[in-house]
C-alpha cells in the first residue's frame, strides 16, 4: 500500500484554505491560536506544511526531542535530521518548497534581466607568439616584393616592422620561398639581401640565418628535390656580394654532422662555385642577373627602345619596353634622351612628345622623373648647342607646350631650375679647371701613372681646387668599372700623402655628398658606391673615423641622403673583417684578411732577414697583389731593423725601391706610419728616435721619400 506521507490530507487542506491570515499555528493542537504580527501572515502556509510533515500517517505526534518543530524533519528512514535555515534541506531531503528538479534559466528578455546573473564562463584563447606573428608578417612583405621588385620598400616595411632579434628567421624565409620559384625571384632575393646587409640587418644575422637554412637542408629537400644544389648556389652568391664571409662554411661544417644534407651543400659550394675559374661572375650570372645592369646597358636599353619607336611608332609596345626595364628610379633617363633625340630628328619630335605625354598619364613617368629629365636637359643645353644649333630653339618650343598640355609641372620645373648660369672670372676659371682635370683623370685611367698624374696637378697651380678634383675624380670613377673604382682610391691615398691636406679630402666629401642627389641621376647605385669611397678614405687612413662626423655637421639640413650615406660607411666600417672586405670591395684585395697580409708580410721578412734571397722576398711581395699595401712592408721593415740592429733590411728597400716594386708614395707614407708611432716605439726600442733619424737621411738620400719629408718633422 503506498504511502501518504508527504501529502496533505482533506482536512488539512480545508484548515488551510480558510485560515485566517493573521494566525499562525505553531502546533497541531487547535487549542491556542496565537495572534502574530501581519508580517508573519506569509508563513502561514509553510508552517501548516511543516506541522503535516512532522505528524505520523495514522495522526499521532512524532517526538520532537526537544528539537523547534519548524527545523525537524523526517526522512523515509524514519530518522529525524535538523534542515538548514529557510528549509533548504540536507541530506536525503527533498530541498526547498519552491526548488524545481530542473535547472533554471536566465531569459535575456526578462524586462528584470540582469547580465550580473550569468554565470562566469572561462573562455580559452591562443597565446600570440612574438615571433609567429613576425614570421607571417615577413611572408607578406616577401610576396610583396616579388611581385613588385621595389628594395627600397621591401627594405622600409622591414624597418618598421622591428623585431631586429629575428632578422636570422627573415633570411631563411625569404630564401626558402624563392628556392621554389624561378630564377627571377631567387636572383631578387640575392639583390635583396645585398641590399639589408650592414643597413638593416648586421653581418652576425646574416650568417645565423645562412647556417639555419644549411641546418635544415634535409628539411627543405622534402619539397624542392633540387635544395643542394640551390642553397650551393645562395651561399656562393652571398660570398661573392661579400655578405656572407668565406669562412663562413668551415665553420657551419664544423657544427654539422657528416651524415646531414647541410653538409653537401657547404662542399658543393665550396667546390662546385667559389673555386672555379672566374667564379664570380658565374656567380652572378647563374640566375640571369636580370635585376643587376649596369648603366651603361640601361642606356643602352633605352636608346635603341626610342629609335624603334621613332621607326615603328607604335606607343603601346614602346610604353611596354619602358615598363620592362623595371628601373622607375632612372626614367628621367628616358625623357632627358627622348628630347635629345626629338632635337637630333625634327622629323621625329610629334612623335617624341606623344609618347612622353602618354607614359605621363598612364602614370608610368612620374611627375618627379619627367620634371628631373627635363632639368638635366636644360642644364646640358649649352653643350648640346654645340652639336645641334637648333637645340636651344627646340626645348624653348617644347617646354611650354608640355605644361600646356598638363604632363610637365611647372612649378616643379622652375624651382628645380632656379640656380642660374655663374658668371664672373672666378667661375669662368673653376669651368676651365674642370675641363683640365677631366683629361688628367682619363689619362690616369689609361696610364695608371701616379706621378704623372701629381705632376700635370702640380702644373695647374691651383691647390684651392683640390676639393674639386676630389669630387670629379670619384664621380669619373663611379660611372666606370672597379678597376677604375680601385685605381681612385688609391690615387687618393696617394696624394693625401704628397699634396692633399685633409682638409682639402674632408672639403671634396663634403662637396661631393653635397650634389649625392644629383649623382644618383646618372648613377644607380650612387649611395652605396660614395659610402664604400668614404669607408676606403678611412681604412687607407685618408681620414680619420672623427672626419666622419665633421663631414656629417657640414652637411646642409636639407641633405638628407648625404647624411645617409656617411651612416651606411660608419654600418660598413663597423662590420666584422671591416677592413678585409673593404679594400676588397672592388677587387683591390685578394681575399684576405687585412691580419692574415700582415701576418704574411711578417713572416716573408723574418725568413729574409734569418738568410733568405733578395730575388724571393721581392717575389713574395709582389705575390701579394696589394701594391696599396706595401707601407706596411715598409713599416715593419724598418722596425725589423730596428730590434734586430740589422740594416739588410735597407737593401731590401732598395730593391725593392729600383723595381719599382714600392712606390715613393707607398715609401713615404710607411716612413710617415713609423714617425707617428715613434713614441710608442721608443718605450721598446730606446734609440728608436736616433735609428729613424738616420733611415730618414738614407731614404731621403736615395729618393725614397719626398724631399719635404725632413728629418726635423721626425723629431
């Protein structure tokens, strides 16, 4: 029979239907109502609940054991339990009156919603990695670039990216992502790399980033079957830009092991690259170079585009030549030779002029190249009246009607034109100090005749021009090859010794950076050439590391890249083996490192001095292939001399002198490096003062050295 407990009776039910609100019975005897307060009407029903609940089924009383009615209560056991407060229940215990078995839920359209009584919810989320988020931002600046081909803004997006820590990680990927590709985007990121090294990412990081890619080799080989032999290729290429140091792959070699792919490609391109016959050139061609043309074959390119124009006239295809040079930067090329042609060829000038006017609306010529073309015509205009009378008469015509037209800025024009012709006998003298010192310089490229060449100077008596040459001298060289590059520097050493002060080199710097902007409209490269001839001025101790910044505090406000320039020297001179990979930065130098010359010009004369043939040790020097070098023959062999109280060192000189071995330039300024260390030298060799005094009158009297060179200044 089931059991009743738990529910109310029909009797109960009835009680508690016409109960009074005010009464609150407190015991199943009727007999004592007791009147309570209105605010105790609302216990009313839960009281008589709770008096059912205590009371047995057949209605006799449960014993209370002295236990509040209200807070007893009875389980199926038949045990009592004291209940929580508000009869919440406890074990075994069916909860409150008005407790539901189900869960409750919030309704977020309650008009009483309040969001406070939601329930916390502990949401998980991915911790962002610093350098995860660096890496898919180095992804999309590398496809960036591959589809443009901009370095500049490849090189300022990485810039502002930061996170100079993890350029090692830029490096493998961008070589990673070209290894497979075509050959165009490898030889890009060859050019790009070339581009941040020393300005933007230091030599360290570039080898960290070179053996993280040997070091995953095997990784890579998964999905380009071809990896050796591409990264091979990469390093040998990083060699040759002389970004990566040759002794870069014995010492990746050393923290491989033998069994790694990594292995292979560091002898593939030691053996397979970096020691065949011209390799660098092989090097640098192996990718078709397509981004590397020299402005000669710019020019080229650009003169035989316009004359089939002239012939074909057909726009379109020229406009897409143009586009095809890919070098926005020296379009103003273009305009200054389409004028020029359109002067040479009356014929042709309609046509000219419709092509010009198109490649400015299609937004191919900016506004900036068309203006700059037009001012280097205007400054060449006289000389080109030489050859074509008519030329001025031309450009008058066609000037105004290009700005009619909207395709030629005006203002631009006037404000880049604004500096006028010189007058006056001084100018008139400095023009034709040029046009000398034009046909000395190229008859020092042909002759390579130092001597010559400070004579035909001496002969123009106008040392107050030596600034000038200076900058003429560097802007030759530039627009030619590095023999002509390497055959400057070492003028310029040279007559730093004999007729240049340095204040006359700080004075043609500063001259020469003064006018960067405008060297860089011939010159493609202009600011990283002038920052190598300025990191060479301070290695050959042409200037001082201190001259630096004077040049810089002379600089104008407004010449930005100028300033530029001499930071990109300090980044060089700062880089390891400095000294090594600038003198060689145009093929000076044999590769060495400018201690291992040292150590090796040492030992050549140690081995003479014990006994050794005259005819070898000359041999030996010459060996060298660093004639810029040989004051540090000098040098050491007079200090040799000195601590060996052993004057056959002289008689090698001597030699070495009649041969023509060393120079008087080269003579002069080992003599010039022992007078300046004379001090120091003292402390280890006590008569080093009296010893110099006497090398100097033997020199001087032998023709050594210059004759102002006394032995007065020694002292």
């Amino acid at each position: 029979m089931a059991s009743n407990e738990g529910f109310l009776t029909e009797g109960q039910r009835e009680m508690l239907k016409f109960a009074p609100p005010s009464v609150d019975v407190l015991s199943s005897s009727p007999k004592s109502p007791t009147l309570k307060s209105p605010g105790a009407a609302a216990k009313s029903a839960s009281v008589l609940l709770t008096e059912h609940l205590v009371k047995a089924p057949g209605g006799g009383k449960a014993s209370t054991a002295g236990i509040a009615m209200r807070h007893v209560r009875r389980t199926h056991s038949g045990k009592h339990i004291r209940v929580k407060k508000d009869g919440a229940g406890g074990k075994g215990t069916w909860g409150r009156w008005l407790d539901t078995d189900g869960e409750s839920h919030i309704d977020k359209n309650d008009p009483n919603y309040d969001s406070g009584e939601e329930p916390y919810e502990l949401v998980g989320t991915a911790v962002s990695d610093p350098l995860d988020d660096y890496k898919k931002s180095v992804a999309s600046i590398i496809e960036e670039y591959f589809s443009t081909g901009d370095v500049e803004v490849a090189t300022s997006d990485l810039k502002e990216l930061g996170s100079a820590e993890y350029h090692p990680y830029f490096i493998k990927r961008l070589v990673s992502m070209s290894m497979d590709r075509h050959d165009k985007e490898k030889e890009m990121a060859s050019v790009l790399l070339s581009a941040l090294y020393a300005d933007v990412i230091n030599p360290t990081q570039i080898s960290q980033g070179f053996f993280m890619l040997v070091e995953s080799a095997d990784d890579l080989a998964v999905d380009i079957p071809d990896t050796v032999d591409i990264l091979a290729l990469f390093i040998a290429r990083a060699v040759v830009d002389d970004i990566l140091p040759p002794a870069f792959i014995a010492r990746a070699r050393k923290m491989l092991p033998e069994s790694s792919k990594g292995i292979q490609v560091l002898q593939t391109a030691e053996k397979s690259y970096l020691s065949a016959p011209h390799h660098a050139e092989l090097v640098e061609r192996r990718w078709g170079g397509s981004t590397h043309f020299t402005v000669e074959e710019v020019k080229k390119r650009i003169a035989d585009l316009l004359r089939e124009y002239v012939e074909s006239g057909d726009t379109a295809e020229a406009c897409r030549c143009i586009r095809k040079l890919e070098v926005s930067f020296f379009y103003h090329e273009v305009v200054k030779r389409a004028l020029v042609l359109a002067m040479e060829m009356q014929s042709a000038e309609p046509l000219i002029l419709k092509l010009l006017k198109e490649a400015a609306e299609e937004g191919l010529i900016s506004s900036s190249q068309m203006v700059k073309g037009f001012s280097r015509m205007a400054e060449s205009i006289d000389d080109l009246s030489l050859d074509i009378p008519s030329a001025k008469m031309s450009f008058q015509s066609i000037v105004p009607r290009a700005i009619s037209e909207g395709w030629l800025d005006a203002t631009s024009l006037k404000a880049s034109g604004e500096d006028g012709p010189a007058n006056g006998p001084d100018d008139e003298k400095v023009k034709q100090y040029k046009k000398q010192i034009v046909n000395i310089i190229h008859e020092y490229f042909l002759s390579d005749d130092i001597p010559e060449l400070i004579r035909s100077l001496e002969d123009l008596v106008a040392p107050e021009y030596n600034p000038i040459f200076l900058k003429k001298l560097i802007t030759l060289a530039m627009d030619r090859k590095n023999k002509e590059k390497e055959m400057a520097s070492v003028l310029l050493s040279a007559l730093h010794i004999e007729i240049f002060s340095t204040e006359d080199i700080v004075n043609g710097f500063v001259m020469l950076l003064e006018s960067a902007e405008d060297t860089a409209l011939d010159i493609l490269d202009a600011s990283n050439e002038l920052a190598l001839f300025v990191a060479r001025a301070v290695i050959d101790d042409v200037l001082a590391p201190l001259n630096l910044e004077e040049i810089t505090s002379r600089l104008p406000p407004n010449c930005s890249s100028g300033a530029e320039t001499v930071c990109m020297a300090q980044s060089l001179l700062s880089a390891r083996h400095a000294g090594e990979r600038i003198l060689r930065c145009w093929g000076g130098g044999t590769g060495w490192a400018v201690e291992d010359a040292k150590d090796k010009i040492q030992k050549l004369l140690e081995e003479f001095e014990s006994g050794g043939v005259m005819s070898e040790a000359c041999q030996c020097i010459r060996d060298m292939g660093m004639p810029f070098f040989n004051h540090e023959v000098v040098k050491k062999a007079l200090v040799m001399a000195m601590e060996k109280k052993n004057d056959r060192m002289l008689d090698l000189l001597q030699e070495c002198f009649s041969e023509g071995l060393i120079t008087i330039n080269q003579m002069t300024k080992g003599f010039g490096r022992i007078k300046d260390g004379l001090d120091d030298l003292a402390l280890d060799i006590p008569n080093a003062k009296d010893k110099f005094m006497f090398y100097v009158e033997h020199a001087k009297g032998n023709g050594w050295v210059l004759p102002s060179f006394g032995s007065s200044d020694a002292s």
